[in-house]
C-alpha cells in the first residue's frame, strides 16, 4: 500500500542513525552452528577428495620434521593422511547427495537456499541503517520507518504503515529475534494510535480505518505485549467492518481482503471472520472471457455494481485472503471452489502488470480522503500461487516460476523499487517474503 507524499520531499543525502544514539533493532550477529558447519564443508566438497588428498599429503611432507625415521616413514604417514581426508570428503559428498535426492531437490538447492538467506540479510542490512527516530511534540519519541526508505533517511517521522512494514520485514529476517528493542517499536505504534483506538494512513483523515488497523493489529499481536489493551484495539476493529461504519472500505476488494487478513491473524477465533469471508465469496464476478471462472474486481459484486472489472492483484488478495482464513476455520465447499477457481483464473491470465487504485472516503459534502493503493501483481500473484489449494492445478508451477522470478529480479541490495524510483517498505516485505515463502515450499531459490 503506498500513501500519497508528504508536502515535504527528502533531503539529499541522510544519516546512519545506528552512530547517533538512538535506539535501533540490532542485526543478529551470526548464523547458525549448522549454517557455519555447511559454510565450512562447502568449499571442501567443491574441491573434491582427490584434491583434498593431494593437498593433505603435500602439507604433510613439507612440515613433518626430517627426524621421522626417514623418507620411507614420512610418505607412508602422508600417504594414509591423504587417503583418509579423500575419503572423508567423499562420504561427505554422497551424504549431501543424499540427503538432497531423498528431499526432492538437487543437490545445488543448499546453495539457492544461501542466496535466499543472504538476501534477506541484506533487506535486514538496508533497514535497520535507515531506522529513524523522531521527537514529536504531541506524541513524545518515536522509533520506526516511515513509509518510503527515502524518507527515513531524511529523518521523516515514523508512520504506522512504515513502521508496521519494516517490523514485518525483521520478524522474517530473523524469526529468532526477540531483541529488546522491538520494544520501542511496538511503542511507536501504540503511541501512533487514535483516539477511537484505530490506526490510519497519513493521508486520512484522523478516523481509524479497517485497512491500516488490521495491518498494525497483526504486527502488535505478534510482538505480544500487552494484551488487554490489544484486546480493545481488537474490539475496536471488528466494529468497524460493517458498511454502516464503513460503506466505502466494505466494498472494496483490496480493504476487505486486508481486514481478513489482518483478523485471522490477531484473532483467529473472531466471530467476524466467518462474515468478512461470506464478503469476499459473495462478491466474486464471473469472467466470460475466461470459462466463466470466478475472480474478483477491485469493487465487490452485489447485484447492483455493473460493469465491474475482473483484477489479477485483486484477485490474488483475495484468493490468499480466504486461504488463511481456511487455516484457522474450515471452509464450506463454496469458499473452496471459489478459491481454486480464482487459482485458475489468475492461471489463465498470466499478466503480471503493476496497478494503482484510489480509494476515496466522503467527509462531508465537499471533504474526501484519499488513498493511493499500488499492487506488485508479481509479488500478490506468487502468494496465491503458494497457497496449498493451488497445488495440482494445470499450469500453476510456470506460472508461480515466472512470478517469482520477475520478483527476484526486481531487488537490488534487498530493497524493491515502484516505478517511480522511490523505495516503499510495503514493497520490500511483499517481495522479501515472497522469495522466503518459495524457498521453504521448494527448497530453492529462482533460477
């Protein structure tokens, strides 16, 4: 989701707020003993137990000492050292082999698997270096992203979309984490909230809205806390999707689907959810051009909207929407139809073009709020793709490769780029965990 710009542009140029004191998540400072053992063994396998023997023994007769009752004693104990470390070596080889044929994958997937961790490392890198903290008068200190990472550079103040985004891209970098000062980022967000215990974008106008709440609520339940304030925000949330509350938001694919999205997550046990799906079911179209397959458009069908076009982003958001929702509840076997055809539909279209959308909420007669909403379609498409109820459906392996591949080689330095050139953080999550999601399904990266 990207906002429309603040009045203000960056700066030239930025800080590194890691040397000015402020509080910032620290990076992990090293592997696992399993990943540092692979690194260690990796080089060796490579080299092979002929030469790994070659290279024993030449050691061994250059530095045993000339005492070692002659040259006969000296090649034989070189000798059998070297034929030890070469087979060694080779156990290690087939072992790999091995265990990567027993697994399905070839034996080159430890290494795409790297590539994936080395990745994620360097998003970490890039945005624990732009993390910013900002006194605001109103609100005390704050700690976080705001939303592109040009902007955190220049030391903009922390936003809940921006922050939420950057907390989402280190749970992933590091799921292990836990550091203490996840804490002030967490602070940030609660102390981002509004009055009516909501969040929203900073182009809004001040009222909570389903579409940011559930994105903060999920990240807040994931940090833990404190849960009877999260359990207010929570109540909060639900009554807010309804069209009475919210007649706008409550047709709009996008803001229904990140609502489900955002309640399975914080409260998988709501009795809401059951409604948000029967939303997001009903409201799918027909697509006649495509064997009359169900899809979605970025409005929801209710028999009255005419002309409703279908959406490949939308559709995505919705399939992985009503996905996660069959996780935690089983669905009836119209919710399960409607998702695999969704799958087949977004088969059968195979585009992937980017989309921007406005969202526009009345305030009064002659006041709006505006949201600018982009899609990576790439990066939605993948994560329907990677839905369990996808598998065995003609067609979608090459297609789920070819969406990631498009993903994987849209970053650079583990950042992502809009079009415009500017960094969102959104973007960089959608793609990071894109990539990580295809490399635990597969146990290799896009070649």
């Amino acid at each position: 989701m990207t906002l429309q710009r603040s009045a203000a542009q960056p700066a030239q140029g930025g800080s590194d707020p890691r040397g000015s004191g402020r509080p910032v998540p620290s990076r992990a400072s090293g592997r696992s003993g399993r990943e540092r053992a692979f690194a260690f063994v990796r080089p060796l396998v490579r080299l092979g137990p002929f030469m790994i023997a070659l290279i024993v023994g030449k050691a061994l007769l250059d530095y045993l000492p000339q005492t070692l009752s002659g040259d006969t004693a000296r090649y034989l104990v070189a000798g059998c050292a070297a034929i030890a470390a070469g087979a060694v070596v080779a156990l290690i080889a087939i072992s790999v082999r091995r265990r990567a044929v027993e697994e399905g994958r070839s034996p080159l997937s430890i290494e795409a698997r790297q590539s994936v961790a080395e990745l994620l490392e360097a998003t970490q890198d890039a945005l624990l270096g732009c993390c910013t903290s900002v006194n605001d008068s109103a609100l005390g200190g704050l700690v976080g992203w705001p939303h592109f990472v040009e902007e955190a550079r220049a030391s903009v103040r922390p936003t809940a979309i921006g922050t939420s985004y950057g907390l989402k891209s280190c749970f992933l970098s590091d799921p292990a984490g836990g550091r203490p000062e996840f804490v002030a980022l967490g602070e940030t967000l609660w102390r981002l909230q509004l009055p009516d215990k909501g969040w929203a974008a900073r182009t809004q106008s001040g009222l909570g809205r389903p579409e940011v709440t559930a994105l903060v609520l999920g990240v807040l339940g994931h940090l833990g806390g404190d849960s009877i304030r999260l359990a207010e925000a929570v109540a909060s949330f639900e009554q807010i999707l309804t069209a009475e509350a919210d007649p706008v938001g409550m047709s709009r694919t996008y803001v229904v689907s990140a609502s489900l999205g955002g309640l399975v997550r914080v409260s998988p046990t709501s009795a809401r959810l059951a409604e948000l799906r029967r939303m997001l079911v009903a409201g799918a179209i027909r697509d006649p051009q495509h064997r009359n397959l169900l899809c979605w458009a970025d409005q929801l069908a209710d028999g009255q909207r005419s002309s409703l076009v279908p959406s490949i982003p939308h559709t995505a958001r919705a399939i992985v929407a009503l996905s996660r929702a069959a996780r935690v509840r089983d669905p009836d076997g119209q919710t399960e139809s409607t998702i695999k055809e969704g799958i087949s539909w977004l088969i059968e279209q195979g585009a992937l073009a980017r989309q921007t959308e406005q969202i526009r909420r009345t305030l009064h007669t002659d006041r709006y709020e505006s949201l600018t909403v982009r899609h990576f379609t790439a990066a939605l498409a993948a994560k329907a793709l990677l839905c369990p109820e996808a598998a065995g459906i003609e067609g979608r392996d090459a297609m789920l490769i070819e969406a990631v591949r498009e993903v994987w080689s849209e970053q650079n330095g583990g950042l992502w780029q809009w079009d415009n050139g500017e960094h969102p953080l959104w973007m960089t999550y959608q793609g990071l965990s894109v990539l990580h999601g295809y490399a635990l399904h597969t146990g290799k990266a896009p070649t």
